[in-house]
C-alpha cells in the first residue's frame, strides 16, 4: 500500500503564513505544524508570486467522502471498545476494594505457592 501525499486546504495554508508574519520562526511553525520548513517557504513564494491564484481548491476537500466514512466508523469502534475497556478496568478496581475491604486480598499464583511454602 502506498502512502498518498498530504493535502492542505487554503486555509490551513494562510493560517501557517499568518503565524510566520506574526513574528514566529519558520522553524517553529513548521515543528509545531509537522511539516517542513520547505513546504512554508514554497507557500510563502507562491502566495508572494500571485495572491489571488495561491492555493487554489482542487477536487473535493477534506478527502473521498468514502475514506471520511471509514475513518469515522474507524473512531466510533475504537470509542466503544474504549469505553469497553474503561468499564473492565473500574470492575477490577471494585472487586480489588471489595475484596480488600473484607480482609481478603487476591493474591497471584506466586504469593500463594510462597505462602504455602512458609507453612
């Protein structure tokens, strides 16, 4: 599988020039964007050469409504199997305080074949 090349709308693009002529380093942006400082010089160079036809939109933004729709399914699997988890977990904790509380603490196989070693 291949790996496709990042877009950026129009946008997202003025918004990194926005922050560069605000007075952060090209640097800055670019690390706190992910991208390379290249690719702001590139878009500074095109918004500077012809403003008006800088980044123009091409084709549907924001990627196939297919692949949103997979990715959106994608985070709602992973948000169920999330809570799923998080339910599991508080379970434990309860039966471990419940158990605790009466004075009678789960142990692992390696305590209890200590303990019956020491009787």
């Amino acid at each position: 599988m291949g790996l496709s090349r990042r877009q950026f709308t129009r946008e997202f693009k003025l918004g990194a020039l926005g922050r560069v002529e605000q007075g952060a380093s090209v640097a800055e942006v670019a690390r706190a964007l992910d991208i390379k400082p290249k690719v702001l010089y590139r878009w500074r160079e095109e918004l500077r050469r012809s403003p008006a036809q800088a980044f123009p939109v091409r084709g549907q933004p924001g990627g196939s409504p297919d692949r949103t729709a997979d990715l959106e399914r994608k985070i709602g699997q992973q948000a169920l199997e999330i809570d799923f988890l998080r339910a599991c977990l508080q379970r434990i904790e309860e039966e471990r305080m419940l158990q605790a509380s009466i004075g009678n603490p789960r142990s692992t196989p390696r305590s209890r074949s200590k303990a019956g070693a020491r009787s």
